[in-house]
C-alpha cells in the first residue's frame, strides 16, 4: 500500500498549501498607500488597483487621488479606508 501523502513538506516552503507556487499578495494589513479611483464597483464601492490587486474603498468616486490603509485582504482583493482625499504625490 502507498503511504498518505503528508503535507507538511508543502507547508513549510510558505506556510501554506502549494508551496513556492502559492502566490504572496503584494499588500499587507496596515500598510498605506496612494492611489487613484478608477471605477465604481458593486455597492457603490470605488475599486482602485495596486500591483495587480483589486483595492476596494468605501466613500470614493472614480477619479479621486486617495491615501489609503489597507483593513483586511482576501485571495482576489483587499479592503481599505480613506486616510487622506485629493492627496498630490510629494
């Protein structure tokens, strides 16, 4: 009989599943960034993009120069609140 695979070789390459091949996600909770709306999303959600990353932000309209915090991140996107509006890049 074949032995079960164990996944703890897996695991300890990047603390998850998938192993090297597990994509990391270029943002991380708390940092702060600045970005400009692009669009509205669902629920009147402005949606910005970072690195690749779907950011959605509360109370923003398509257009805004914005600085954000990042509040939660799931595998396709990330959260974030308003810290500054019409920010201007110094």
């Amino acid at each position: 009989m074949k032995k079960s695979r164990t996944y703890k070789k897996y695991e300890r390459k990047s603390n998850r599943f998938g192993g090297l091949k597990a994509p990391k996600n270029p943002v991380s909770v708390g940092e702060e960034y600045i970005v400009t709306i692009e669009e509205m999303g669902k629920q009147g959600v402005g949606v910005a993009k970072l690195r690749g990353l779907t950011i959605l932000v509360k109370n923003t309209n398509p257009g805004d120069k914005v600085m954000i915090r990042i509040t939660k991140i799931t595998p396709s996107s990330a959260m974030a609140e308003v810290i500054r509006k019409n920010v201007t890049k110094s």
